[in-house]
C-alpha cells in the first residue's frame, strides 16, 4: 500500500534533519506495513462516517491517517496522544468520526530516538473535511529498495512523483531552478534503475556525471544516506574522471596531457589574461573563459577542423550564440583567442577541451558504448563537446529499451554570466546523435524540457516576488526567457522589504551579521565600501559575480539598481539587451534568498511601483533588518552554518565557510576548507598536504595520487611506527584495506596486516605471511579460503603452487591432473605415498621406468612386466610375468630376450608342443624337435599354417576345438570381434583386458565393473566419471584411499556424513566439523570442534544436544 503524506505533515518533517527524517519515515514504514495492520485497513466498511485511523507511534504520540479513494493510506497529522478526546477527533465541528484504534506493536517495539517536539506540536486538532481525501498538494513516498530495514523512504511532491514514474521512463530532460529537487530526482531515479540491475543479477552500468568533483561530493553523499548497501552498478563520477577513467580502460595514450600542465579557471586568469598588455573593452576574463569553452573551442563544428577551431567566419556567423555583449569587438576576442590557444601550445598546457576532442578523436566511430543509462546532473556547466563525448557512452538498444535512456537536468539561470547552454542546443545534439534511429520520431516527442516549477526552498514572499520578475522579462523583453516561473508550499508573513532610509548607521552599531546570512552587492567597488563595516563577515558581502550556487536565510541587496543608471543614454536595442541583464541579475539576488529579502538603494527607485510588483514587496524602517544581524549565535549554529556553506561546494562558499571557521578558532576546520579550496583549484600536492594535516588519511592519497602515483610513499617514508599505525587504522576505517595492510606491515603489526589481507580477500598472501612465521594451520585456512576463489574459475595452476608451499602433495596431485600434467602429478603423487596414482600418470607419458618403480613398490607384477616390455627388457619382462602367474607372457618374453632355455622350460610347463618345436630348432637340436614335431597335434599345426596364411576364422577355430584360449583371443582380436573377445576374457577372469575389449565397443559400465573386478580402481574410476555415476566415483576413490577427492565429491552431492568422514582422513578437522554440522551429528561435529579449540562452535553444539 502507498503511503502519502498532507501538506501539513510534510511542514512539520522538514524540520527535522536529513538523519532523523530518514529514522522516522523508516519506522512510520514499518508500523503501517504490519500484517496486522494492513489486514485490518483492508477489512474497513463504516457506512456514513469517514473511516480515521489512530496508530501508535510511541507510548506518548499518536499518527492520524485515513484511507483515500486511491486505496492509498494518507498521514492527516501527528498529535500527542492527550490531544485525542476519548477516541473521536473533530473536523470542522461537523459530527463525529469513528477512529480505528491499530496498536499491536510490542512497547520494546516503540521506543525512538527522536524527541522532536515540533512534530507533535498541537497546532489545531481541527481541520477541513478534504485533509482526509487526496489532495494536488499531498507528498508520495517513494521507496527504492523496500526489502532493505534501513532505506529510508523519500517524499516527493506530486510533480516530481510523476517525472520519476512517467512512461516511458527515459530519456528525460528536466529544468528547473535551484530548490526544486531537480538533482535529488535524478539520483533518486539512477538508483532504482541501479538496484533493478543488482537485483536481477542484470550485468548492466549506470552512469551518474556532474561537472565538478563538489558536485560529485554532494550526490554521493545523498547516495549513501538513502542507499547504504554496496551498489557497483551505478558510477558516480565527475567529467575530468570520467575521462581518466576512460583513457585507461581503453589504453589510450594521455603522456602529453600532464596533471600539472592543466589549465583552469583560475590559471587562465592569472597565468594567461592578466598577463596580456593590451586588454578589451567590456571583456571579462570569466566571460572570456565560457566563450572559449561554449563557443569558440567547445561547441560542434560542421567539419573537423586540424586544430578542433572555429575559423573566424565561423565565429561571426554564430553571433547569436555568443555570451560576450553584441557591441564588443569581436575580431579582437578571435585574436587573444589564438593567441591563448598558441600560448598553451608553446608551454604544452593543455586545458579539458583539448583532452575531450583528443579522445573523441581516438575512441572509434563505432564504439557501442559501455553505460545503459546515462544521468547528468548540472548540464549547463558542460559543453556540446563534452556532452558528445558522455553520450558516446550510452548503449542504445539495451536490455528491452528502444529508446536512448539518458536524463539531462540544467538551470539556465544558475549563472549571471551566460554559459551559452540552451535546451534548444541540447535538443540539436540530441538529434545529431540518434537522428537516424527508427524510433527517432518518438524520440523526438518526449525530449521537450520539463519544468520543476515548485521551490522548496524559499518561501513564499520571495517565491511569488522571482515568478513577478518573470513574468515581466516575458511581457516586455524575452517571451522565450529560460527564467521559469515558479510556486512554493513555505508560508511566510513576511513580504521583501524596500528599505526607506540608510542603514549605514546600523552597521557601524552591529559589527557583525548572520552566518547564514548575506549582502550582495552590485560591484567590487561597492564590496570595498561596506567590507569594513564587517571585518569579520566581509566574505558574505558578494557581488552579484560571486552569487553563482549559494543561498542564504536573509540577503540584503545593496544598491542593486543605482548601479545601472548609466545605461540610460544607450540605443534602444543595447537598453532592451542591458534590461534583459538587468531582470536577470535582479531574479538570481531575489533566489538567493531562502527567508527573509531586504533592498536598499541610495537613491529613489521607482521599480517597485510597477503595477504587478508592487503589492508583493513592503516598505520598511531600518530596524526590520534586525533578523539580519547577529546578536547571539552559538558554535553549535556557526558550524550547521559552515556544513551549509562546504555543502554548497563552490569556490566562494569554501571562502565564507572559511571565514567563519577562523573566527571560532578551529584550525582543523580551517585546514579541511582549504584542502577543498585547492582541491577546487586542482591544486592536488596542496590539497593533499592539508587533508594530511587533519589525518584525513584516504583524502591526502586521493589528491596526491592525480598527480603522481608514487608520491604518497615519498610523503609518507620516514613516519614513526605510531604514526604508521594511526594511518593504517584510518584507512581500516574507511575499509580502505589496500592501503592499510602497508601501514600496519610498516607499524609492525602482524596481526591487522593479516586481517586486512583477509578483507581483501588475498588469502593467499595472507597464508604465505603466515607460513613465514610458522603457523602452518592458519596458512593452511586461508589457502582453502583462496581455492574458494581459484577453482571456479578454473585457476588450477594458481592453486598448485599455492598448495606446493605446504607440500600437500596429495592436493597438489590431484590440480595437474585437472590441468592434465601427467609427470607432474606423477612426482606429486610419488612424494604422497601413492604410488599406484603416480604409477597410472607416468604411464600416460609413456614414463615406463618410472611407472615401473612405483608398481614394484606396489608388488603388482604383471604392471611392472608391462613396464618392462614398453623398456624392451624382456628379461626383466619375463620374470615379472613368472612372478604373477603368467606363464604364456612369460615364455614369450624369454623368448623375445633369446634365453631359449627358460623359454623352452616354460613351453615345455605349457605343453605348447609347436613353441618347444621352435625353440629347440633355434637351438638346433633337431632331433629333439623332431620328436616334438611328432607329438604335436595336426591341429594344433593346421592352426598354425592359418595365422601364417592370416586366415584368422579357421584358426579361431582349431584354437577352439584346442581348448588354447589366449590363441583364441588371438584371434579374436585379430578379427576386431571385440565383443566376443571381452566376454571370452571376462569367462577367463582376465580383468583388465575384458575391461579394454568392452570399451572397445562402448560397453563402459561393463568396462568400468570389469576393472572393479579386476582391483583397477583408477581405469574404474575413469568409467564411471564418463558415466556420471559419482557413487560408484566415490566407491572407486576409497578403494584408491584419494581421500581429499572423495571428501570434494560427498560435499558435492551434499552426503555431508561421508565427506566428514573423508576430510578426517586427510586432516582436515575443520571441514570434517562444518560437513557434520550440516547432517546435524553434533556429537561428532563437536568432538572436531573440540580438537580444534573452537569453543564458540563446541557451544553451538552443545546448545543443538540440549547440553549447554
């Protein structure tokens, strides 16, 4: 069920910080998603009276809330629970309301730790009818990720509800000014589709870019208080990063673009223009600078150009499109533009347009892209260029989605200065990019800009006094103004105010004002006069330049239209331009402010009198500036003021934060401000130092780390250990694990060094440093924890050398046998002990010598006769075969080795009449083998004459009628009868070989049983792997005593009793418990625990017996 909240609720929530308010919408969440709770909603039919619910927040307030005809459950208000009058509460005095009591949670359930009064404050109990019925101005939750306890739900107006759910959801443009969420949606927005990607297991990238790392700051930290849990789909990063970050991925070649050679702002100014003798009229270096980034450098020209310029023709056909004022010389702007362009060439600077059309140049025309969604936040700060390039990025077509799943948010009147940025470019870029798309036409009806029109920040007075300016810019100047007219739900009594009299006499009284208030000003000259006033405050005197990105509670602007009473002698084209300015400077002082809004000029204006703005600003005495002023604030209130301003995340707020900061004395906050201030300037050495100072450890590598890798060790090589120890558990912290196990390995602390490897999950090196000091059985557990990782991914040979340090031979055997390293499992299963496995490895290597010790040791001679034969010892062959019953391979074997005389014995033991025949021939004893010759059988002699003539049937069979089965299978195998064969061997018991002649046809079972039959468990096991048949593997495993491989196998097909039992055998006592724990045989389980002095896991056991 949606929860949705009154205008009033929403009121009384703002008061709370981000903190709390996330703590308490979390637990009105909770409360009103009971089962209990929403059975009972659902069951609700009162005829004639309107259904309000009473829930219990807490032991002393209560939550008002009804059901809307949306099915939704509305929060109407917060009471004490005294405000109640015996379960009824009254609307307007027009009868009696039944209240549905719903109170089930336990009282451990309702304690808090919010005690905001505020929030149950008695305003009035009673309200109007439609407060219990949906409403245009009621808030809607809205929950990212539902299954998390800590995710806190955000509130969102209708408006910006609507933008985040509409369909299709994406591509998005979105305007609006500061303070109407603009940002917070699109994070909001970036995060669902990132946890949708995680949630789904969906191999997918969401990219979030701003302009400026201040920015990037600001989103991350919202990020991290509404989505706490790890989330690697979404990338939240600045431009300058997201370039680094893709010449690295893409191994583009940046040695030219040097850190230190980069030109900003503030070198421009000081290193470029202000160095330059003759300067132009009316030219200002800032505007200067957004020309040369919008127009003249960063725009998109028709054709590439060799050094990415717009020729000067250029230049002047796209006048309209220019920030500088229409009477400037522009002729002279296009001179000191090439003169700056050459200046970077000469020193090898190089600024961020010179690197983004090097790698736009780079990256192939038919890169797909990397990211399916793209979120840019401020787009105004960017240029075409750079926004070609991060669109670049985009894959379209991804995932179901046909169209480009992009959402740009901008503010055209974030600045005074004009950027050049425009939605109708944005649109142009847009359409250069997916014109050719088949669903461009419905690309093209969703890509108009849509507005935020509600401030949340300021109240009404001024928020109706901006929408007023507005308005008159539209009817007089620029029907097309990107000013947007705007509304807000923050009431106030209290109107601007237009000062009557000077309060200069004031200021001489107060010194001081405000912390989170400010003076703007029109000029430097007017700053000059007033700073003295407020020595201590002076960086809040601003002039309208400076005012980019800030807001105040109370502004007071100074002499805002004396300033511009020189323009009137201008034409009328230059006046309508300057007015247009004019109404601009005036709409950015007035949002400046968030409650109260004072103007004083020292001479009369008649502005105010105009028709449409005159009842919306008041006339006042000096002494209404009072709230400007501070009497009294405490330190608590300057530091919510310095946290206010660091937020804001510009170069001007880090100044008055800083100011503020020196006056309280707190040079630790000094020293953080000032690393900002040099972050912000890209000074990265500096910045470095300073965050360093404050023992903001990861802070001071980041910074040093963009200009050199290698320079955090040089600044950090000659600490003390103690000092090496407070980075390290700094950087443990901020599970920055890499960087602390050097600091701790410095400290000399073994025991953190170990744990951080464990973080990192570099078990390995972790059990190598362990091994060092001798703890084999700890060493031992962090390699098993690195198989974890090394085995699935098939890292065998990683595994191998791991497992070598510990000389567990058995393992290491088993690894090259997976990786099919015959001779190295061979020696490995030698060094175990198990020489049958090593034997069968060395034979697949045709290492007969070696497979022949290894069967001699085993005393199976009938392999080492094998052996022998693949040797041609034909001796030794023979008297292997003697040894094991042989006698016919025997005979043969003596008679291949030419000792005729055992060869002869042998036949003769045979009666192999025609084999003594030959042998005594050999010897020439005829006469003896003529006698033979007479015994022999004409037969067994006609047999003979048929394998000579290779007529192998008629031999079969005489052999047969013989009786003479190993000339049977003789034949047989000549015949490649194989299934006859097998059957033949098996009759006569002659394992092994029945076993080859049924693979021959296929017959693997059969095979497989024969080898069983035969004590050839390897061949059998080899069977039965082919066949799947893992029990009848395990069978074949424990005839073998491969223990560790049984032990793997039970674990897999979940026999947990089994493989307990296998691991004991080999040792492994820990996993024997945990294979025990999970067939529930906690007797067993904690007897292993018990050798292992794992008490906490004895006691677990013991609780499972009823023993504890």
């Amino acid at each position: 069920m949606n929860i949705i909240f009154s205008l009033r609720v929403w009121h009384k929530i703002q008061c709370l910080t981000p903190q709390q308010r996330s703590i308490f919408l979390s637990k009105i969440r909770r409360i009103t998603h009971k089962t209990q709770s929403a059975q009972q909603i659902k069951k609700i039919t009162v005829e004639g009276k309107k259904t309000v619910f009473r829930i219990r927040y807490n032991l002393n307030y209560r939550i008002i809330a009804t059901l809307t005809n949306r099915d939704q459950l509305k929060i109407v208000d917060f009471i004490p629970h005294d405000g109640l009058d015996r379960n009824t509460y009254y609307i307007d005095g027009i009868g009696e309301y039944t209240i549905e009591d719903i109170e089930s949670l336990n009282e451990e359930e309702l304690q808090d730790t919010i005690n905001q009064q505020h929030l149950w404050q008695n305003t009035e109990l009673s309200m109007n009818e439609s407060d219990f019925s949906y409403q245009e101005n009621d808030f809607c939750s809205y929950i990212i990720n539902p299954q998390h306890q800590q995710d806190p739900d955000l509130i969102l107006s209708k408006q910006q509800y609507q933008i985040i759910n509409q369909k299709p959801n994406l591509p998005i443009l979105l305007t609006g000014s500061a303070g109407s969420g603009k940002t917070s949606i699109a994070i909001y927005s970036a995060l669902r589709h990132a946890h949708l990607y995680k949630k789904n297991q969906v191999n997918a990238k969401v990219l979030y870019i701003t302009y400026n790392s201040s920015l990037t700051r600001y989103a991350q930290s919202i990020i991290e208080r509404i989505y706490p849990e790890k989330l690697d789909s979404l990338i939240n990063i600045d431009y300058y990063h997201f370039c680094k970050q893709i010449s690295t991925e893409y191994q583009i070649n940046i040695d030219k673009f040097i850190p230190e050679n980069k030109i900003n702002i503030t070198r421009f100014i000081k290193e470029f223009y202000q160095t330059r003798i003759s300067k132009i009229n009316n030219l200002n270096p800032i505007s200067f600078w957004q020309e040369i980034r919008h127009l003249l450098k960063g725009s998109i020209i028709p054709q590439e150009t060799e050094n990415n310029l717009i020729s000067y023709e250029i230049y002047q056909a796209r006048q309209s499109q220019s920030t500088l004022p229409s009477d400037i010389d522009r002729e002279k702007v296009y001179q000191l533009f090439t003169q700056y362009q050459k200046w970077l060439n000469d020193h090898e600077y190089w600024d961020e347009l010179d690197y983004t059309h090097y790698l736009l140049k780079e990256i192939s025309q038919e890169y797909k892209g990397k990211y399916q969604q793209i979120y840019c936040d401020e787009i105004q700060d960017l240029t075409e260029i750079e926004i070609q390039l991060i669109l670049k990025f985009l894959i379209v077509n991804s995932y179901g989605h046909s169209l480009p799943q992009f959402f740009l948010t901008g503010d055209p009147a974030q600045t005074i200065n004009p950027s050049g940025f425009s939605w109708d470019k944005i649109k142009s870029l847009i359409w250069q990019n997916y014109w050719n798309l088949p669903q461009w036409e419905e690309i093209q009806a969703i890509i108009e800009p849509q507005q935020l029109t509600i401030n949340f920040r300021s109240v009404n007075g001024i928020v109706n006094l901006g929408s007023a300016i507005v308005d008159l810019i539209q009817e007089n100047l620029d029907k097309k103004t990107t000013l947007i007219h705007q509304e807000t739900w923050l009431q106030s009594d209290h109107k601007p105010l237009i000062l009557s009299s000077s309060p200069l006499p004031t200021f001489e009284d107060k010194k001081t004002f405000g912390t989170k208030n400010a003076i703007i000003v029109s000029d430097e000259s007017e700053k000059e006069k007033l700073a003295p006033y407020f020595p201590l405050d002076s960086e809040r005197i601003l002039t309208i330049q400076e005012i980019k990105g800030l807001e105040f509670d109370e502004v007071l602007v100074w002499n805002f239209f004396d300033s511009f009473h020189s323009w009137t002698n201008r034409q009328n084209a230059q006046i309508n331009e300057l007015n247009r300015f004019k109404y601009n400077c005036l709409y950015v002082c007035i949002t400046r402010a968030r409650n109260r809004l004072f103007f004083y000029d020292e001479t009369a204006v008649n502005f105010w009198q105009n028709e449409s703005l005159k009842n919306l600003v008041s006339q006042g005495e000096v002494y209404t500036l009072e709230t400007l002023f501070a009497s009294y604030e405490s330190e608590r209130e300057m530091r919510e003021a310095i946290e206010e301003y660091i937020k804001q995340g510009t170069t001007k707020s880090y100044k008055i934060a800083l100011q503020i900061l020196q006056r309280i004395g707190d040079q630790q906050g000094v020293n953080r401000v000032y690393a900002l201030l040099n972050e912000g300037e890209e000074k990265w050495e500096l910045a470095g130092d300073y965050w360093d100072k404050i023992n903001s450890f990861d802070n001071a590598y980041r910074c040093w780390g963009e200009i050199d890798p290698n320079l955090w060790p040089k600044k950090w090589s000659s600490l003390s250990a103690e000092d090496c120890e407070l980075r390290a558990n700094y950087f443990w912290s901020k599970n920055e694990y890499d960087l602390a196990v050097n600091f701790y390995q410095k400290a000399n602390n073994f025991k953190q060094e170990i744990e951080c490897l464990l973080k990192m999950q570099s078990y390995e090196l972790a059990g190598d440093k362990l091994l060092q000091k001798g703890r084999k059985k700890d060493a031992k557990k962090c390699y098993q924890l690195a198989d974890e990782i090394y085995l699935p991914n098939g890292d065998f040979s990683i595994s191998v050398g791991m497992w070598s340090k510990l000389e567990e031979w058995n393992r290491v055997a088993s690894l090259w046998e997976k990786l099919s390293d015959w001779e190295k499992a061979g020696e490995c299963w030698y060094k175990a002990g198990n020489w049958e496995s090593s034997a069968i490895c060395w034979q697949k290597v045709q290492n007969w010598q070696k497979a022949e010790e290894c069967w001699q040791i085993l005393g199976k001679w009938d392999e080492v006769a094998i052996c022998c034969q693949y040797q041609n010892k034909w001796e030794l062959a023979g008297e292997n075969w003697l040894k094991s019953g042989q006698i016919y391979q025997s005979a043969c074997c003596y008679q291949r080795a030419n000792n005729l005389d055992k060869s002869l014995q042998l036949w003769t033991q045979l009666e192999s009449w025609h084999n003594v025949a030959v042998i005594l021939e050999q010897q020439e004893k005829w006469s003896q083998a003529a006698q033979i010759w007479v015994n022999v059988n004409p037969l067994e002699q006609k047999a003979l004459c048929h394998e000579k003539s290779q007529d192998w049937g008629e031999a079969e069979i005489c052999w047969r009628y013989l009786e003479r089965w190993d000339k049977v299978a003789f034949c047989l195998e000549k015949q490649e009868k194989w299934r006859e064969l097998a059957q033949l061997w098996q009759d006569l018991e002659q394992w092994k070989k029945s076993a080859l002649a049924w693979l021959r046809v296929g017959e693997t079972e059969r095979g497989a049983v024969c080898y069983e039959k035969g004590g050839y468990w390897q061949e059998a096991e080899f069977c039965w792997r082919h066949l799947k048949k893992e029990e009848k593997v395990a069978f074949c495993l424990e005839k073998q005593q491969r223990w560790w491989q049984l032990a793997e196998l039970w674990q897999d097909l979940e026999q947990w009793k089994k493989s307990a039992v296998a691991w004991l055998r080999v040792g492994e006592t820990e996993r024997g418990a945990v294979c025990y724990e999970n067939c529930q045989e906690w007797q067993n389980a904690e007897i292993c625990w018990q050798q292992l002095e794992r008490w906490d896991r004895v006691a677990f056991c013991l609780e499972k017996q009823n023993r504890s």
